[in-house]
C-alpha cells in the first residue's frame, strides 16, 4: 500500500477528557478511505488532527505525529497554511463566503498567488465549476452572490473552491448529511470521479454511504481504532467483534 | 371540552395589563420625540431661507442681526468628517484586532474595558483634556485640535460599535476561508470586513452622529467664530455651539438663528441615520445570512 498520511501515537485531549487514543494508522494514496463509527467515537476529531483543524478548539491538546508523505505537519518549522493548501476539508454544512460564486472559487488562488492574471483566474474558475458539475448552471451568472444558490449547488461549490487551490488530499467531514438525497448522490459520484487525482477520507455515520464509496475502511470506537483494512476485507469478514456488531447495525 | 375564551383568567389580565403598561411607554416615548422635533420644526423652520444656509452672521460678531449659519454649517461637516475618518483610522484596525488576534481572551477583556469606560465618560472632560494639552504645547483655538477631540470622543464608540458586529462572525465562514490555506490576517482583511460591512458602516455613522453633535468638547479646542474656517490652524463654528451662544442671546432675531441651527443640525443628523439604513442594505448583497 502506497501511505499518504501515516499517524503515529496520536492522542488527543480536550482538556481532561481523552478524545483519541493511541491512534496508528496509515491512509492509502489516491483512494477513498471511510472512517465510520458510532456517534462520539472520535471521527471527526482524528480527520481534524489531519489538517490542524483542532488547533481551533480551546483546550485541544495533541500528542504524536502526522505525517504527510514522510512530513510531520506539527513539526515547529512547518507552516500551517501550507498544511491546509496540501489538505483540503469539505465541511458538513456548505459555507460559502461573503462573496460571488467566481470570487469564491478565486479565492484560494488569489491568496496563494497560483495564477499571473486575469484571464488565467478566469480559467481556473471555470475549470474548477466543470470539475463540481455546476458550470452549466451557474456560467450565466458569475458575479452573483454565492449565497443565491440551492444548498446542494452550495456544496458543489465549496469543492470546487477547495479544489482550486490544488490539495493532494480531499477531506470530508460528513460532507453530505446536511443535503438531500439527490444532491447527495451528486456530491457521491463527484468524490468517486475525483478519487484517482487526490486521496480522499471521508467521515460518514451513514454505514450505506460507507460501502458506497469507501476502497479503505477504519472503524472506531470510543477513540480508538479497532479495525482498519480494505473495505472488501472489513465488510465480509471483519476481524473484531466490535466491527461485527457495528455493522450488523446493532448499535 | 371547552375552548372558548376565559377572558377573567388571572394570566390573561396580567398579560392585558402588560400589555397596557407597554402601549403607555410607547406613546410616552414617541410623543417625547415627537414634541421635541414639535419645538425645533416650529421655531426653526419660520427662520430657514436662503441666507440662513448661505451665509454667514453679518453686523459684528455671532450676535449680528443679519446674515445666517453658514460658518457653522461648513466648521460642522469638516469637523465631523474630519473626526470620523481620523477614528476610523484606529477603530477599524482595533476592532479587527480585538477579534483576530485577542479574541476572548483577558487581553481582549481589559480593552474592552477599556473601550467601555473611555466611552462613558463625559464629553466636557474631553474638552478639558484636549485643553489642557493644548495650552502645554502652546496651541490655539482651531479646527484641527477640535478634530483630535472629537475623534478621540469617536474612537471608543466607533470600536465597540465594531466589535460587537465583528464578534457576531459565524464561526463556519471563518473556518471556510482558513481550511483553504489563509492566515487570520487574511481572513480578517478579506472575509469578515466583506462580511460585517454593512455593521461596519452603522458603527461608523453611529460614531459620526455623535460627534457632530457634541458641543462641550469643542467649546474650548475649536473655538468660534464668524467666518467660514480655511485651514486647520483656525477656529472655526459648529452647530451646536452656535445653538448654544444665540439661544442665549437677547435678540429674538438671533434666538431664531439658534432655532435655525438645532434644525438644520437635526436634518444632518436624520439624513445620515436613514443613509446608512440604506447603505447597510446595499451592502447586504453578498453577506451570508
């Protein structure tokens, strides 16, 4: 297996409370990973340690590495804008921001200086738009507020402004939960299409949205990993009882 | 079962009377209101012409018989916009500050503090320190130390008006902007000034009003005169300064003048308040709700 992100003696600590224990875990290059557990097992905590989201929390805590090919992002010396160019999130609920839809996909390459002028902006943008399936329907109208669109073009627009500043790893946390069936499904086949050019980790709670898309399977519980393979492996004939039980649905 | 109205029930006489208490204090308030624009329409308007904005008092000094407003009109709108661009100046930056890089911190708690007491405390003494510098560098009476006055009366009101909109952030658009790779400066100058514009702009109109209006700093640090101000070295006249010298005069004519000034001075102050009503939601297009 080729490792993108290796995790070493990860522990995590919201002030008293042990969020993430002694995690060790590797995550496959250029394929879907799922992490999936109960709610409360630590899911989101561990996909935040991966682009120093947790650093937001007061009183988060955070002992081990991360390493992204071979680089550990809590290094001192590491700038954390980088981390979060190389790791891109796709939130729960889609935020646009204050701005146009073209401006919000610019965003990241304006910040990052990626492109030499207007017409290269212009590009990528649309670029970007056809990638997330929505150029056809918002090419007309660029320059109105990203707030005018539907939740699920909201979503579609928020990968592609997280695509544009080129990550080698997607994010998701949950990244369909707040959207409908449909729009859900189009987030899904976007993920699957995208997932030979970034590696992609994916929270879910969702155990059918799990065996849709994942190639990669961590299961936890309580903050810590019980069981991590391919999800062919995990699915038919899962090592622990824990898993067992998790996917026999009983809790 | 029946549904149909107790109207003698305890909690629904409470609830008439609380009503009725409201009701009161609602036309207690609007007539207050009402009766004051009442007295300045009534007595200032009889006085507004074409001179009264167009010029300045004629035959000796503020008391003269002729002439109008216009040396007060004018030293108002320099000082107000003089001030408010200087408070901007350091609010903006402040507030951004606060929320960036001090949060909620006890460093962010003790200039908030700060900010509270500096805008509670009175005007006059304002206008006593401005003074009492002034006299230890050795300046006059002018413009521009009625500027530094009022914007340092501005600053505490401009930045806490600032800082209770900023603070109102939502959470999820700071942490879109920072999961693609920003810095909290980036974040700050780019998202949350575009966002909490249209708060922005109410703060800083909010802070004009006031400034316009005050009349105790600026007794001792502008001055007064009867010319319309050239340069920031000189004296210069306001609006409530010239309501308060002719009202207290013996000349009705001169009286009239106050009344004229008071609402011409509530003119401005109106016009920028329904400005910036419809400012702010201009600038609503792009915000997210």
């Amino acid at each position: 297996m080729d490792t993108h992100i290796q995790v070493k003696n990860l522990n995590v600590y919201y002030g008293k409370q042990q969020a993430l224990k002694g995690i060790n875990i590797e995550i496959p290059k250029k394929q879907i990973t799922v992490i999936m557990g109960p709610s409360g097992c630590g899911k989101t905590t561990l996909l935040k340690t991966f682009n120093r989201f947790l650093e937001l929390t007061d009183g988060a805590q955070i002992t081990g590495e991360v390493l992204v090919d071979g680089e550990n992002i809590y290094d001192q010396e590491v700038d954390v804008t980088e981390v979060r160019k190389v790791v891109g999130l796709l939130a729960q609920r889609p935020s646009p921001l204050p701005m146009s839809i073209y401006e919000n996909i610019a965003y990241g390459m304006h910040i990052h200086k990626m492109k030499k002028d207007r017409s290269e902006y212009k590009a990528a943008v649309r670029h970007y738009l056809e990638i997330a399936g929505l150029w056809e329907e918002v090419h007309k109208r660029l320059h109105d507020p990203a707030t005018s669109l539907s939740i699920g073009q909201q979503q579609r627009l928020c990968l592609a402004r997280g695509l544009a500043v080129e990550p080698e790893i997607i994010l998701g946390d949950e990244p369909t939960s707040a959207l409908d069936p449909i729009s859900s499904q189009n987030i899904e086949s976007r993920l699957l299409d995208l997932k030979q050019q970034y590696t992609t980790v994916i929270v879910t709670h969702t155990l059918r949205q799990a065996k849709r898309l994942a190639d990669y399977v961590i299961y936890m519980y309580l903050g810590e990993v019980i069981e991590a393979g391919p999800a062919k492996e995990v699915f038919t004939n899962p090592k622990h009882e824990r898993t067992k039980q998790y996917l026999e649905g009983l809790f | 079962m029946g549904m149909k109205k107790k109207h003698f029930e305890r909690r629904h006489l409470v609830e008439l009377f609380m009503k009725t208490l409201m009701r009161i204090a609602l036309v207690i308030v609007a007539g207050a209101l009402g009766l004051i624009l009442w007295t300045i329409i009534s007595r200032g308007f009889p006085a507004m012409s074409w001179e009264m904005v167009s010029q300045s008092p004629k035959g000796g000094f503020y008391m003269g018989k002729e002439g109008g407003v216009l040396n007060a009109i004018i030293g108002s709108l320099y000082l107000g916009a003089g001030s408010t661009l200087l408070a901007i100046f350091f609010s903006l930056p402040i507030a951004l500050y606060l929320k960036t890089y001090l949060g909620d911190s006890k460093w962010g708690e003790y200039v908030r503090l700060s900010l509270d007491v500096l805008w509670g405390i009175p005007s006059i003494v304002y206008g006593a320190f401005g003074f009492t510098l002034m006299i230890a560098f050795g300046l006059r009476a002018s413009l521009l130390a009625g500027i530094i006055v009022l914007a340092l009366i501005e600053l505490p009101i401009m930045t806490r008006a600032m800082d209770e909109v900023i603070r109102r952030m939502p959470a999820d658009l700071e942490h879109a902007a920072l999961a693609l790779g920003s810095t909290k400066l980036e974040v700050a100058l780019r998202v949350v000034t575009r966002q909490m514009l249209p708060g922005i702009t109410t703060a800083i109109l909010l802070a004009f009003g006031r400034g316009i209006g005050d009349a105790a700093s600026v007794l001792f640090t502008a001055g007064y005169t009867d010319r319309i101000v050239n340069s920031l070295t000189r004296p210069t006249a306001s609006l409530p300064l010239a309501v308060f010298f002719q009202l207290g005069s013996p000349y009705p004519e001169v009286q009239q003048r106050g009344y004229a000034a008071a609402l011409i001075l509530t003119i401005i102050v109106l016009a920028v308040s329904l400005g910036s009503r419809w400012l702010s939601a201009r600038l609503n297009k792009y915000t997210v709700k």
